[in-house]
C-alpha cells in the first residue's frame, strides 16, 4: 500500500471518469481506477461503487450533494451516541448545507432506539435517513431502518466506514441490499490507503 501511494498515481490530475477525463495521459488510470470498481462491487456485491473519494466525509458528501437539495432535511444518529461529524454535526459543513435533525441511543439498553427513528421521521418527514456510526459497537438493523425510510418515502444511506472489512469477510450483515447509499473508508478496518467509497445495489 505504501509504495502504491509513493507512485505517480497518487500525484497525476485524474478529473472526470475513465474514457472521459478532463486530462490526457490518463489511460492507466483508467485501467486501475475500472479495475478497484470491479473489485469493489465483486467484494461488497454491490451493483455500482465509486472509488474516487478522498475519504468517508467526501464519499458522504458525494452522496448527500448527489440527492439532497441545500437545505433539505435529514435524520442521522447523535454525534455523542455514536454517530460521526460528517452526519451533521455542528462543527461539520454538513450541518450548514442540510437541515440535520437526530436520533439518540437509548439511555436505559444504550442501543439504537428504533421507535424513536420511526417517531421523529413520522413528524419531520427527512428526504434521508443515515444510518453507521464511529462508535456503535453493535448491530444495526439496516432492514428495520429501510422499511422506515421507505415509509417516509426518504433515501437510506449506510455509512459503514468503521465496519467496511467486517461486512467485506462476511463477519457481520451488509447494508448494500436494503439501501440505496453505502459508504466506507479505504483505510480502519479496510487496512488499505486513503480513500473511500460509494456503493449501491442493482436498481
């Protein structure tokens, strides 16, 4: 990984997708950058990714900016409950583009509390739920979450940047079938270099 990251690649101007750069000389990247999609979607049985993200922040940006409006709403986990700056923190750019309102943990099982997701999305109607956190260290019904944001009629985003290589070896559930978003980071338990990613499943 680190002499991949001291090659040209990591330095070359690589704008727009393969076969359609804003740059020339870029056949290689092209050829590298088809190859980490391929192996991304074989890896997480997604049926699209992205890999051009710098990071998770930007790969959730990416999708936020994709999809949302300025100033739309939407319902993520509570940063001091396990959720993560980039799902509309204060101090975070995110929550000065979007309308973010959030979800705690219960006080008394310290895990998600599913009922109170489904309360507030009935009353504030996000156009998307986020779902992962950075520290959370339990499951995390991504199927329970889809049928509500399914009834809000709102957009499911999984960021699984913390979890990306447990998902990947199969060691716990995936998100990619019940959402429409999933992100993750190249690096924490991915053990690769920096970089993130966006996923999807098959329309």
């Amino acid at each position: 990984v680190m002499e991949t990251l001291g090659s040209a690649f990591h330095t070359k101007t690589i704008e727009g997708y393969p076969g359609n750069r804003s740059h020339a000389g870029c056949r290689y990247a092209d050829q590298i950058e088809k190859l980490a999609v391929e192996r991304g979607k074989t890896l997480f049985g997604a049926g699209h990714a992205n890999v051009q993200p710098h990071s998770g922040t930007s790969a959730n940006l990416a999708v936020y900016f994709s999809v949302l409006d300025v100033g739309d709403r939407v319902l993520a986990m509570r940063l001091p409950h396990g959720g993560h700056l980039s799902h509309g923190h204060r101090a975070s750019i995110t929550s000065k583009c979007f309308d973010f309102r959030h979800y705690s943990v219960n006080p008394e099982t310290e895990q998600i509390d599913y009922e109170e997701i489904e309360a507030i999305a009935e009353e504030i109607r996000p156009k998307m739920i986020v779902a992962g956190a950075s520290s959370y260290a339990r499951l995390i019904d991504y199927e329970r979450l889809a049928h509500i944001a399914r009834h809000v009629s709102a957009y499911l985003m999984v960021d699984m940047a913390h979890i990306a290589g447990l998902v990947a070896a199969g060691i716990i559930p995936s998100p990619i079938d019940c959402s429409d978003f999933v992100t993750f980071t190249c690096y924490k338990t991915m053990m690769g270099g920096r970089g993130g990613g966006v996923l999807a499943r098959e329309a």
